[in-house]
C-alpha cells in the first residue's frame, strides 16, 4: 500500500464551493483501480489548509492508473482552480 499525501491550500472565500466540489470529485477517485480510500481533513489552525491522504495498491495506481485517466481532467477541473499554491503531492510507504 502506497499512502498520497497532499497539503492543500484553498484559496481565501473558497472554502466552501471547495468542500463541495470536493464531495462532487471524491468518486472519480474512488472508481480508479488500485483504489482503496481517501480523506480530506481541514486544519484546526488555518481553515483554508486541508491535507488529502488516498491509499492506492500502488504508486503507479496514481500516477498512471488515476493520473492518465478520463476522469482525472474532470477532477482537475472541479478542483485545481481552488489552490494557491498548487501543491506539492508525495507518495510514503510502510515501514
């Protein structure tokens, strides 16, 4: 199991069309094989931060299975417009 982490920073104002368009999204993700879950969490500190965790079979499952799929430019397009910065995303593994 491979876990995706990303810091998000939703621009100033957004935060809710954000979280919407988050629920719209969440099952495009959920129906790209390798698949296994996905959270968004919102920071106590700064409501405009959120960090997205999604398990996938593999790092591949994201970067190709999900990254290179049909329903990743409709989540590009409920979502992308929303950062600033666009964020950094990682991949860590179990020791």
């Amino acid at each position: 199991m491979v876990l995706e982490v990303a810091i998000l920073r939703v621009r100033l104002g957004l935060v809710e069309q954000f979280e919407e368009n988050f629920r719209l999204a969440s099952p495009i993700i959920a129906s790209i094989e390798g698949y296994q879950s996905h959270e968004l969490r919102r920071c106590i500190e700064d409501d405009h931060k959120y960090i997205l965790l999604v398990k996938w079979d593999s790092m591949e499952s994201h970067t190709i299975g999900f990254r290179e799929s049909e329903g990743y430019q409709e989540w590009k397009r409920l979502l992308h417009h929303f950062y600033d910065p666009f964020p950094v995303v990682e991949h860590f593994t179990l020791i």
